[in-house]
C-alpha cells in the first residue's frame, strides 16, 4: 500500500498567533498579517533578533534571526510585536488537537509543524468530507485540515503531501500561505530538482556551499552524481544522506513516540550587555536561575547528566560555548551551579578570556549532556551520609509509630488499631 504523509506548517507561526490574539483581543484592529510587522527581541528597548515576521514585512528583506536594529533600518516602520509562549503553546496544541482527529499517527516536529500518517483514513476524509470537495483522497482530506486550521483557530497552514517525510516536508515549504502541494517520486524532477541546493531539507549552508564549489547548485546537480563523488566532500553520512535525500528517497516513518533527550538546556537573553563590570551580581543572577531550570528539568525525568555545558552569544552575534565532564553524574542545582560558574569564569574572564577581548555578552545557555538515569553513578560519601540520614529518619518514623500503636492497644484493645494494606 502506497502511504499517504502529510507535513503541516503553520504559516509565519508567532506572528500569526499574535495576530489573531491581537484580533480577539482587540475586536477592529489592524490584522498584523497584513502590514510590515515582526515578532522578536525586547519590544522596549529594540534588541534581541526577529523570530518571525509578516508577509509585507518580508518584502522590505526582512529576515528570521534578523537583528531587529537592522530590520528597523530595513523598514523603519515595522511594527514590532513582543513574544508570547503561553498564547503559542496554547495554539499549538489546539492546531495538534485538530490533526489527531483525522491523522493515524500525528508526529509534533515543533511548536509550529507535525507529521500527519493518513494511510488507510480514506473512509473517515469521506464521512468528514462529505461531499464539500471534489477533489480526491489525499487532496480532499488536506483541504479539509487545512480549511478547519483556519475557520476555528483563525490562522493558516501549509500541507505538503506525499509518500515520505522528507517529500511531504519540501512540498509545504512551496509557495505559501494557506496552500496544499504535492510531491510524489515521480513529480521530483519537475517540482524538486530545479530548485537551489540550499532548498534540500537537511542540506546546511556549509554542505550548500561546499556543493556549489564543485558546481552543485541544483538539487537536481546533486541527485545526478553518485555517493562515491559527495562522502569525500560531505563524510559519509552528509553524502549519502544528501544523494538519497536530492533523489527524494527516506526510509524515516511518522510516530509518536518521542526519543529519549540526549541533552536537556536553558538559556536567557539580557535586553542589556554584560561585561565584567556587571558580571557580577547580574551575570551570577542568571547563571543561578539557568542552573536551577536545568536542574528542575533533569529530575522532572529522572535524569542525571555527565556533562555540563556553559554558552553566551557575543555583542557580534556568534555563539561560544565550553563543557567539562565530571566524574559521576548529577542533577542537583548547586552543584550544576557551581561547575558552570567555573566554565563562565574561564570562557570570561580566564587569561583568554571573551572579556579581554573586547566582548560584551546579551546570552547566557547552560547544558547538560550526556544523560543517563543514574545508573552508572557512583555512590560518594554525601550520597552514604544522605542515605544513612534518611534511614535513621525512617527508622524514628517506626519506633514512633510502633510506640503509639502499642498505647492504643493498651488502652482500647488489640483490635482498636492494624496494620493497613
């Protein structure tokens, strides 16, 4: 049986739900979709870097991640719009919700775009459909989806469909917004390979630029040679994938069955620079605050990390990040703290220092890598004295226990008082 994928993306997604939160709110006021406008960095003092932005302001060659002093000299009318994670969260799962009830298998990729198996769901489109379209299965059911996305939540989606993932995937990505394509393995040549290598999901920018200096500036250049001229050029994953990928070939399937995380990390962006004559105390601040979310994280899944990671983003926008891995793993705030205070000491401050030369800092990250759930730890003294503190504990909750049954019993009887099960 021929599988049926759906990749659905919201369109221009932040922007989009401020938006309509803007219109519910605001009943008569400027659809934000339909003007020069962005999401992105402090609203108040216009810095931080553009997350999304409208379809107007992308005209002007404004841009995702974007510095938005330079989106502001791009177009200095553009309305900026402050982010806003608890009314996204909130649209997101009702646009996941919305998928669940037609899809077989729903696969969230973000916040903003899922996976949809809709093989074998021919019968539940044609009650649902019910003769509204005349188009045929799958067409039918994404016109469906998509129209519902629009008419209930009030914003737009794309749908790419096709037989795979990554087909599906480079089929929304088409023209935009509010529009359903196709992109079967025989439609490849026509739809796919014109377009610039660059465009192949999974294709960096470097893998891009490394192609086009071997005459690669097509997907179609790229599916036309062989693995054996790319893995020299891109190693033998980065060419094998990018041959098969350009021929549009991928054996990865939709679940819902989320991988075990493989690191777990917080950041935080200043509206402000820090140097080293804040450091401290509001360098410390953010670092205490970074060390206690990822700490409240790791035991949220019972996870203790071998690594820790401490990271900043320049005043020239480039990210710099040092890790040190410990003798057993961890997951407690204090101790998280305290090793990456050490790495922010030596990435800062240390004779080499990004304050030595020169640098200001607008983003603190603190990682944790290499996790498992603590069976490999070793048990250190503080883990015996803790665990020896805590069996003394529950041996007191014992005694006392048995002492007040025991008066009970003495003076109301054996049968008073018994054991629970």
């Amino acid at each position: 049986m021929r599988r049926t994928i759906f990749h659905v993306d919201v369109n221009s997604a932040f922007l989009s739900w401020s938006a309509v939160k803007k219109l519910r709110e605001e009943p008569g006021s400027v659809d934000l979709r339909t003007i020069p406008s962005a999401v992105g960095g402090d609203v108040s003092t216009r810095h931080g870097i553009i997350t999304a932005r409208s379809i107007p302001a992308k005209k002007f060659g404004i841009k995702t991640a974007m510095p938005v002093t330079k989106a502001l000299e791009l177009c200095p009318n553009l309305v900026m719009v402050q982010s806003d994670f608890e009314t996204y969260r909130k649209f997101s799962a009702a646009f996941i919700e919305i998928l669940k009830k037609y899809g077989a298998v729903v696969e969230q990729a973000s916040i903003d775009e899922a996976y949809v198996d809709m093989t074998g769901q021919e019968n539940v489109i044609e009650k649902a459909v019910a003769g509204r379209y005349n188009e045929p299965f799958p067409v039918n059911a994404a016109l469906l989806i998509k129209n519902e996305i629009r008419d209930t939540l009030g914003f737009t989606v794309n749908i790419g469909i096709s037989e795979n993932k990554l087909l599906a995937k480079m089929a929304s990505d088409f023209q935009k917004p509010d529009r359903t394509h196709t992109l079967y393995p025989e439609e490849v040549p026509e739809k796919m390979w014109p377009l610039p290598i660059g465009d192949l999901f999974g294709c960096g920018s470097k893998s891009a630029e490394r192609l086009r200096h071997i005459g690669v500036f097509t997907i179609g250049d790229a599916a036309r040679l062989s693995p054996e001229l790319l893995i020299p050029l891109l190693g033998n994953a980065g060419g094998t994938y990018i041959h098969e990928a350009a021929n549009g070939r991928s054996e990865s399937i939709v679940t819902d069955e989320r991988e075990e995380a493989k690191s777990i990390s917080n950041e935080l962006t200043t509206s402000y620079d820090i140097d080293e004559k804040n450091l401290s105390p509001d360098g410390e601040q953010i670092l205490r605050l970074l060390a206690e979310k990822v700490s409240k994280r790791l035991k949220a899944k019972n996870f203790y990390a071998g690594t820790i990671g401490f990271g900043v983003k320049t005043d020239d926008f480039k990210r710099r990040s040092i890790q040190r891995k410990l003798n057993d793993t961890i997951n407690d705030e204090d101790t998280i703290y305290q090793v990456s205070r050490k790495l922010m000491d030596e990435l800062l401050i240390g004779e080499k220092g990004l304050f030595r030369q020169g640098a200001k800092v607008r983003l603190f990250c603190v990682s944790a890598t290499g996790l498992d759930h603590g069976e490999f730890r070793q048990m250190t003294l503080f883990d015996l004295a803790r665990n020896k503190e805590a069996e003394d504990k529950e041996k007191q909750k014992k005694e006392k226990l048995n002492r007040m049954t025991h008066a009970i019993q003495q003076k109301y009887g054996k049968d008073a008082v018994h054991r629970g099960f």
